[in-house]
C-alpha cells in the first residue's frame, strides 16, 4: 500500500527518472487503436514499459476534451494472451483513501458535524484525549495526513505477513496502540502520509454507523454514483475479470485480501471504467449526487507554502494548471488517478505490477500528455 511514497513525490515534481538496468523484451500486446493523436501519443509513451519482460499489465483511462478513451497493454496473466480492457480489476491501494475521506466527509454533513470535531468524541471512551499542548486532533487531521500519527504503529512488526502485511492488526490493536500513544507535536503543523491515521477515519465510521466499511463503501458512494465495480469483496465473475498482480520485477505476488483494520487505507479494488466515472463526479461536481461531499473534499486543509493536502487528496500545480492526484501501491499492484478542473481532464493508471521507479518516467510523460 503506498509503499514507495518516493514514486509519487518525484512524479510531482515532474523529475525525470531512467530506468535502473536493461531488461530483456517481449513483444508489445495492445487494443490500442492508434487512431488519433491521443491514441499514437499513449502507444508512444507507453510502448516502451510494456515490451519490459518484467512488465505484466497496464489499463489506461484518459477523460480529455469531453472524450473517454481506454487502452489495454500487456496480459492480464502473463501468458494466457488475454489483454485488460477498461473492466479488469486491480487492486487500488492508497487511492482508497480518497473514498475513506468522501465517507468521512458524508457521515460528518449526515450528523451536523464538521472536520474540526475531535477524533477522541467519535472513539472508544477509553482511550486518552489524543491531544499536544491542548491542541487535539481534529478528524481533518486524519484526512490530510498532519494528525502526528505514524505511517504505521510501533508494534505493527509482531505478526506482520509480506504476503498479507495488514491481515494481523485488528480494530483492538489499534485501540489498545492509541491507549499508550503520546503525540510528539501539535497536530495540524507538520504534513507526516500516515496508513495508520486514514485506518482510524475508517474504524470511526465502522463503530459511529455500526456498518462494515464496505458496507458503506457501496451504499454511500459505489452504488449511489455507479461503480459497481468498486468494492472489496469480489464475487466469482469479478475474481475472473482480476488482475494478476506481480513484483516490479515480474515475479507473482499473492493477493492482498485482508485489510483488517486498514481498510479505510487501502483495500479497495476497482477497474479504469469506474475511476474514469469517480474522477468525472468529482470533474463535474455540480452534477453528481454527491455534490457537497465532493466539494468539501476539495477544500485545502492544509497548506505550508510547499505542500497543499485535501481531504484524501494531494493538490498540486504544472505550469499554471491546478490539479489533485493520488497513487496506491500493494505487492503486485500500483495505481494513479488525476483530476484538473483546470483542464477538463481525468487520467488513471493501472499496474498489475508493484510500486517501482522504472515506471515514474513512463508516469511523467503520460500526466504531462494530458495535462497540454
């Protein structure tokens, strides 16, 4: 999930990065229909990560100039020559927490609440006023990452699986974590990406809405904007449309099926179909059922002059075109989604290989491509 945050900072900043060694090529496998510019300018970009050996697969979705474009690259499992389409699932990783954030967002407007509410209120009685010189955090600070909680939990290594790195902590570990935690700063005031503090928005909805987060997941936003496709639990005909997911070098990697607590932080799954029609309801805000929620999402929460943070979202600038994105990483799966109002623009990018720097070159050409 997220694992290699370095990715996303770079990508940001636009630098460009070469791939660390050469690799053995295979042959290039695409619906591409190279029948416009947009199409030749995708297979141009992108072409060059697909015939890596190491590379299984890439769905594209591209909303630009009012226009909804999909391409498929690669196999969705090495070997059985089927290629992605626009409904193969993936495993979005961290970008579950922009849902997390729109869920957090709906439950506070459903209960006359607002984001500066104290996270100590809507928790377990028994756990400490989590607070630094009577400063508390506020569930704002829960969405924009500046609550002062850890990317992880201390203990979080007790248990810990590779191939299923948050199955072991439970709800009653993080509460009991939260008993003995101390806050080091004044929540608010320093910008620190943490798993563990988007897990707790999620465990707060659980236990204020006696709801699954899945649950809520599909009837507060899946269901209501039509994404059917964007859950947790996959039923038979969606486990044969699922991607394989491998290594960044190729190599297979089980599932990550079971988020435990961390499922506000990662564990959703989704295919270029549905983000391209998330990222359109956020576009075009006006016109989605979720209009307040989404635009109260939008609203800057935090700003120190070199970061811009969202709830859920990283808010950022390219020559004069405002945008938000977000990534997600699991084992054998990495993603990315773009939204500009500025530009009338929806990107999203889907890997069924793991996080990995030899694609921020491949990322970077594509982000500017629709961004001009």
């Amino acid at each position: 999930m997220n694992k290699s945050f370095l990715i996303f900072t770079i990508l940001l900043i636009f630098s460009i990065v070469a791939c660390k060694k050469d690799e053995p090529l295979q042959s290039i496998i695409t619906n591409n229909p190279m029948s416009n510019d947009l199409d030749k300018k995708i297979h141009e970009i992108i072409a060059p990560y697909s015939e890596k050996a190491s590379t299984a697969s890439v769905s594209i979705g591209v909303f630009k100039d009012n226009r909804t474009s999909y391409y498929g690259y690669g196999e969705t499992k090495k070997g059985n020559n089927t290629i992605p389409d626009s409904t193969t699932i993936y495993e979005i990783g961290s970008i579950s927490k922009t849902f997390t954030a729109l869920l957090m967002i709906d439950f506070l407007q459903s209960n006359s609440l607002t984001i500066d509410c104290p996270v100590n209120n809507l928790l377990p009685a028994s756990i400490p006023a989590l607070q630094f010189n009577g400063k508390p955090i506020q569930i704002k600070h829960l969405l924009n990452h500046t609550s002062g909680m850890p990317r992880l939990p201390e203990d979080f290594e007790p248990g810990y699986d590779p191939n299923n790195p948050y199955k072991h902590y439970d709800s009653t570990r993080v509460y009991n974590y939260l008993k003995t935690f101390k806050l080091a700063k004044e929540p608010g005031t320093t910008w620190e990406y943490s798993n563990l503090g988007m897990a707790i928005a999620g465990l707060i909805l659980e236990r204020q809405t006696q709801k699954s987060y899945e649950q809520l997941l599909l009837e507060r936003i899946s269901i209501p904007l039509g994404l059917y496709k964007t859950k947790i639990t996959l039923n038979k005909i969606d486990s044969s449309n699922f991607a394989t997911g491998y290594d960044a070098d190729g190599n297979q990697i089980p599932y990550w099926d079971d988020f435990s607590a961390f499922k506000g932080a990662g564990a959703i799954r989704s295919n270029a179909k549905d983000m391209i029609s998330y990222g359109k309801n956020i576009l075009f805000s006006e016109s989605s059922v979720l209009k307040t929620q989404i635009d109260s999402c939008l609203n800057v929460t935090f700003n120190d002059g070199s970061r811009k943070q969202a709830s859920g979202w990283v808010c950022q600038n390219y020559n004069g075109i405002e945008y938000i994105i977000h990534d997600g990483g699991t084992g054998g799966f990495n993603s990315y989604i773009l939204i500009s109002k500025d530009k009338g623009v929806v990107l999203v990018l889907l890997f069924s290989n793991g996080p990995s720097d030899k694609r921020a070159e491949y990322i970077t050409q594509l982000i500017t491509e629709v961004l001009k």
